[in-house]
C-alpha cells in the first residue's frame, strides 16, 4: 500500500490573539477534508507581547499536528519563515501567513501543481484589499527590483507557496544572515508556476507590515539581489569626469577666444553642492552593501528558539 505524502504548513505569528482561533478552525477543517495527505501545520512564534502563545499552547495540547517554535524575539517574517523550514519535515512545505488574507482552499490547487511536476507554487494577488497607498508601493516595488534584477521575480507574487523538499532543504543549507525568502525561492532555479487569487481582508487585528517594514523588505530585495546600483556608481563616476572636463574645456574656450571671465563664487558652489550630494548618494549605496557584508562576517543565527512544542 501507497503511504500517503507529507505535508508541512508554516505560519509564523506575531501578535495574532485575535486570528488564532479562527486559522486553527479553518485549518483543522481543511486538514480533515483532504484525508489523503497527511499534515503537520508549524506555527513560529517571533515573541508575541500579547496571548498568542498560551493560545497555541492550548490548540497543540489538544492535537499534536499542531506544533510551535517559540523564538527568542522577533528575529522578522523571513527570520521566523526560516526557523519553520529548518523542522519542516513534508515532502512539501506550504508558507502563509497567519491574518486570513489568503484563501486556505487554494492549498488544494497548489498540492495539485505539485503533484503534477512543480516545484515551487506561488499565490498571485490578483485583487488587493489594502490602501490605495500600500498598492502603489507594491507596483513600484515590482517595476523596480524587476528592472534592477532582469525580471527575476513574478509580478504580484506573494508569499503564501508551497515548496518542494528539495528547494527548503537548499535554502536551510545557505547560510546567509538577510535572506529575502521570495527571491531565493525563486533563484533556486526549480520549475515553478503562479496562481491568481483574490486577497481578502484581514480576518481581525492590525496589519504588522507598516511603511517601515515595507520599505525594509523592498531594499533587502533590491540589495540581496542585485549589482546594478553598485554598476550605476561606477558609471556615475564616469560621468560626473566626463561632464567636469566638459565644463573645464568650454571655460577655457570663453576665456581664450573671447576673453570673458566665468563669475568664480556661484560656479563653485553650485558645483560643491552637487558634488557633496551625489557623493553621498553613492556612500548611501555602498554602506548598504557594506553593511550586509558585516552581517555576514559576524555569523550570528537567522534565529533563536525559545521553546518547541510538538518538536
């Protein structure tokens, strides 16, 4: 007899009290319905300040598919997402987050693409619910990292997925301290396909993502996966020369042919100005590069665990 395949669904949560009861009961339901697999569901706990994890505690009491890594702090999304991969122990491994917003039934069609030979399936929003605000950032933040990274990453792709074994299983072997999970999926090379669905609402609570985030996860994006900001400096040098020797050679020519004098105080501060601020720029880029080479060296963990419950 056929033994059944493995199926593990990580969900890291971070002050979800108020959702907790509600994605256990959605969850349960859908683990019941599709007998034909069997699931472990991985909640990462980053440190909660409120009841989320005497919450847990009780559900993983109750039924021992439910198991928990409690971390030390909030160590981010893709800090807490790689501590579940690290115990995942499926054939796959299903990635979604804990406020509701992606539909539970639509793990079904993922399975289903899995079993037909994929190895990586992604949620595409195809409707969003958010402001209309945090939906701009999300078109910018597409169009930009798409356009520094040769369109390495699927439009509108979320990180609600499923992933083979053998893609978490590479990425548990990297050891990189900023890992931007939705690119190193995706960079693994595996075969992969994406399907529309509609985001819904947030079931309660307030969303954890905020400018401050937002802009976070977009820079570790762009830096993680692309050189092309360290190329426009060069190529900014090149050009700030070039345009300066311009300049030099038609000040002569106005001195030597028609002896006029160049007003020397605004020339020269207007020059200083610029000059000071595209060098900063260019400081601003190379210390954002230089300070994910710093992590690196330092070798600190992803995460730290706390407790494990059902582990």
């Amino acid at each position: 007899m056929k033994s059944k395949k493995f199926i593990s669904i990580v969900v890291p949560v971070y002050n979800e009290e108020k959702v907790i009861p509600e994605l256990i009961k959605r969850l349960t339901i859908f683990i019941n319905k599709n007998s034909n697999y069997n699931f472990e569901v991985i909640f990462i706990e980053h440190g909660s300040v409120d009841n989320s994890f005497v919450l847990l505690q009780k559900f993983a009491i109750k039924d021992r598919r439910i198991k928990i890594l409690q971390l030390s702090k909030n160590f981010g999304c893709d800090g807490g997402i790689a501590a579940g991969m690290r115990f995942a122990t499926g054939d796959a491994c299903v990635i979604m987050m804990a406020d509701l917003q992606e539909p539970i039934g639509l793990i079904s069609d993922f399975i289903k693409k899995w079993e037909d030979g994929y190895e990586i399936v992604y949620g595409i929003v195809k409707k969003r619910t958010a402001s209309f605000f945090r939906n701009i950032n999300s078109i910018l933040f597409y169009k930009v990292i798409n356009l520094l990274t040769k369109n390495m990453f699927p439009e509108n792709a979320s990180d609600f997925r499923l992933i083979d074994k053998k893609v978490y299983e590479t990425i548990n072997q990297m050891g990189e301290q900023n890992k931007y999970l939705r690119g190193l999926i995706i960079w693994t090379g595996f075969k992969h396909i994406g399907i529309p669905f509609n985001r819904a609402k947030r079931f309660a609570g307030e969303s954890k993502a905020g400018f401050k985030t937002a802009l976070y996860v977009a820079l570790n994006g762009i830096f993680s996966f692309s050189y092309l900001p360290l190329r426009f400096v060069s190529v900014l040098g090149i050009g700030i020369t070039l345009i300066s020797f311009l300049m030099i050679a038609f000040y002569l020519y106005l001195f030597i042919v028609h002896g006029r004098e160049t007003p020397g105080a605004a020339t020269m501060i207007l020059l200083t100005l610029s000059l000071f601020g595209i060098l900063f720029f260019v400081l601003g880029i190379i210390s954002e590069y230089l300070v994910r080479i710093y992590d690196e060296v330092k070798n600190r963990p992803s995460f730290i665990i706390k407790n494990k419950i059902n582990l």
